[in-house]
C-alpha cells in the first residue's frame, strides 16, 4: 500500500514523447453507429474550489452506447487485429464483418470491468465470439454487464494481473488476445489501443477551440496500465501541457515503479473500488512515455474517489469510482501539485455509473437530482 502521497516524477523529459500514430483512428471511430463527440463541461464551481482559472470536465459516461472510453481503444485494437485477418484492406466495420462471416473467431481479453464489456461488443458488431477473463472480485454488476453483451466470462481465481497472464496463454489460430497490456512479444494490440483513445485529445481540442479557448495546461489522467495516460501525453504534452497521473493508494504501481527507476509489480490482492484502476502491473509498452511524460503521480484513496464522484454529480456529471480517481487527486492533493490561479484543467471523467447499486449509495439523491 502506497501513502496518500504525491510523487513528482524526477525522470520527466517532455521532448522526448513518442508522437504515436492517431492518423486514420478519428475517421474510423467517426464511422462507428452511434459515434458523437462527448461532452466538455465547463465546471466553474470545480476551478473555484481548486483555485485555478478553469476546469472542463471530458464526459466519457456514455460513448458508443457504453458507460466508459475504453470502446475508443477496444474498437480501434480490433479492428486492427482483424483486419489482417480478413481477405483484404477492409474500408470499416461493416466489410470486415462481411470478410469475417464464418471465420469462428473468439476475441480474449482480461479486464477490471470496462475494457472487456467493450470488447464484447465489438465481436457482437463482427459476428464473432467473445471469452473474457475477470478477477475474482468483480462485483456482479459489472460481470453481468459482460455477459450481456453476449460473452462467455471467466472468473479467474486471482487477480487483474494473473486475469492478463490467463488471457495471453488463451492465443492461438482462432483466439485474438484484444489487451489493453503489453508483454513481451506482444505490444502491437496495446499500441493500437493507445492510438484509439486519441479520439478524446482530437476532440477536446476540437470543442476547446470552438469555444475560443487555447489547449489545457494540466491534464489529470487515472491509470490502471497506464495506457490511456500515455494517449493523453501524446496527445496534450506537445501543446505543453503538464501530465497529472492519479492512481489508488492501492494499485500504485506507476508511482512505485518511477519511485524504483523501473517497472515495479505489485503483488497480493488489490480491492480498491476505483476497479478499473486495480492493476499491479504497468503496461511495458506505456512505460517509456510515462517516465517522459508524466510531471506528477498522485496516490488517492477510495474516501477521496467518492468525494469527486460527489463532486462531479454537482456540476452534472455522473462519474463511477474510476471515472473520478483524476479529479479525487487534484480536490486531494492540489497544493501539493502546484495547481495555479492560471491553470486551465482538464479531467477526464473516464466512465459513468458503471455500479450503480454503488453510485446510488455514495452519492446522495439530491447530488442525483441536480443533473
Ligand atoms: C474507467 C477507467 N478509467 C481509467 C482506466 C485506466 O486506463 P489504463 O488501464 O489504460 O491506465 C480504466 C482502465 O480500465 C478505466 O476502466
């Protein structure tokens, strides 16, 4: 368990951010039913508290039909893998589904919850299978979640991590491994994850400038590999923005390993109720930017994630334990960040009410009501 702390990263070297490869991701995700851009909000009642001149808030509760971002990096990832599994360069889904018919293709993942609910829809869009591993303390909602979509889940006896270890020795001629991770020999799916969650810089950017306003100049990302901080730092670092990475107290293992020098893995059981940041391992293939990228890791605990979930139901947004854990670290640990009255904000709120027996009992009916 890590201290309720603040780490500032003594390794960062925003210079040297990999560029990743977003060229093509915005068009396909465009193509995808139901694709819309999510909200901005602009959160006046959250920069006052934080002392700082403005935050807007990303609402990712709702993107393609599920309760979280993670469909931009799943549907990306699969498509990519399939593709070259198909009869040729498919233009998009509805070709590659048509190039797949009778291929008899299961799609594995491990996950805490959302990346594997996102790759179950995307075999269910392909007309393929999916097997979908979990730890074995998901609460039901979640794996039930799974299984609606259409997926056979397993429940691992143990963690996220030996999940992921399960999931990879699953591969073989008519089993895709769709992870969110890397390991060794395998890093180009997670590569392609990354690239998919680039949708969300483009399109903040995009709502930013419409609104006449210039890029962040911090951006708050929650890390479970840290794969999607790694997109928000390819992403946002180039328009010199400083890189806030929020972790539970928990599952730090980025802010172990940065403190280590190298990739640290957290061993035993891991049960915070920030569940899809409940990884005790770093994505390999994320590590390289996070040294460069990250300025800040900041530990929360599951009081401070329930206080920005809280937080952000005050200014209308419905935010699951994960989806809060960026925001829990600035309310935590502002001053110790630096924050200033110039800083413009951003935080991803990176699923919506994926508990909601849970979101019902922290966050009180009338913070409900005021959406
Ligand atoms: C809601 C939510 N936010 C953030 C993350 C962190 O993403 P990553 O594992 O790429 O660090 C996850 C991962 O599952 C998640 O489910």
């Amino acid at each position: 368990m890590t201290a309720r702390t603040v780490l500032a990263n003594p390794l960062v070297a925003v210079a040297i951010v990999r560029p990743g490869e977003a060229a093509g991701v915005r068009d396909f995700h465009r193509s995808l039913p139901g694709y819309a851009p999510t909200p901005l909000v602009d959160a006046p009642l959250l920069a006052e508290r934080l002392g700082v001149a403005s935050v807007h808030v990303k609402d990712e509760s709702s993107r393609l039909g599920l309760p979280s971002f993670k469909i931009l990096g799943a549907a990306w990832a699969t498509f990519r893998a399939l593709a070259e599994r198909g009869a040729g360069a498919p233009a998009g889904l509805d070709e590659l589904r048509e190039q797949l018919s009778g291929a008899g293709l299961t799609l594995v993942a491990a996950t805490d919850g959302n990346h594997g609910r996102a790759v179950a829809r995307m075999a269910a869009l392909l007309g393929q299978s999916a097997h979908i591993l979990v730890p074995r303390d998901m609460v039901p909602a979640r794996i039930a979640a799974i299984r609606d979509e259409g997926a056979e889940v397993t429940v691992v006896d143990g963690t996220y991590d030996e999940a992921v270890a399960a999931s990879g020795r699953l591969a073989d001629a008519t089993h895709v491994v769709v992870s969110d991770t890397s390991w060794d020999g395998y890093v180009d799916v997670p590569g392609w994850v990354i690239d998919g969650y680039r949708t969300i810089v483009e399109e903040v950017l995009e709502q930013l400038a419409d609104a006449g306003l210039p890029a962040p100049t911090v951006v708050v990302a929650q890390m479970g590999v840290g794969a999607f901080a790694t997109a928000m730092i390819r992403g946002f670092a180039p328009h010199g923005a400083r890189i806030i990475g929020a972790e539970p107290t928990e599952a730090a293992c980025v802010l172990e390993s940065l403190r280590a020098g190298a990739l640290v893995h957290l061993d035993g059981d891991i049960d915070s109720i920030m569940a899809g940041l409940n990884c005790g391992t770093p994505s390999p293939l994320a590590w390289p930017d996070l040294v460069a990228g990250l300025h800040d890791v900041a530990a929360v605990t599951d009081a401070d994630a329930e206080d920005a979930m809280r937080a952000l139901a005050e200014v209308g947004v419905v935010s699951g334990e994960s989806g809060a854990a960026g925001l829990a670290a600035l309310l935590a640990h502002g001053p110790a960040l630096g924050l200033t009255e110039h800083d413009r904000v951003l935080v991803v709120s990176t699923e919506g009410a994926t508990d909601q027996h849970a979101y019902d009992r922290i966050v009180p009916a009338e913070l409900r009501e005021s959406r």
